[in-house]
C-alpha cells in the first residue's frame, strides 16, 4: 500500500517516539470517542479516507503541524 506524504509522516512520528499503531488508535479513540483501529488508520495514511477529526487528532497526539 502506497502512503501519503502525511502517512508517511505518521509512520515515521511514530518510530520517532517508539510508539505503535495500536497505541495510536487507543489515543484516537480517547481523544474523539470514536472507533477507530489500524485498518480505518492504515486507509488514511493511504490517502483513502480523510474524516477531518480523526486527522486532527492524530495530528494533535502525534504533534504534526498543519501543513506537513
């Protein structure tokens, strides 16, 4: 699967903090109260979905600024 140029951002933020996908998703899910898992991430970072809560709160969790 080809990753955007955010979700490669994402991939390497979260290397970059030694955190995982799983960890990632538990956040989303606190901070938006919504499902989200590693499938729904891997499709955004896949550039084939974009539901603007979940990319501002992944941006939140992971500090990525807005025009990275």
């Amino acid at each position: 699967m080809a990753y955007t140029v955010f979700g490669k951002t994402v991939k390497k933020r979260l290397i970059d903090m030694d955190k995982t996908q799983g960890w990632l998703c538990e956040q989303v899910r606190e901070k938006t109260g919504m499902y989200f898992d590693s499938s729904y991430l891997s499709r955004i970072c896949a550039g084939k979905s974009n539901p603007p809560k979940m990319v501002t709160a992944i941006r939140d969790i992971l500090s990525i600024p807005e025009d990275a």
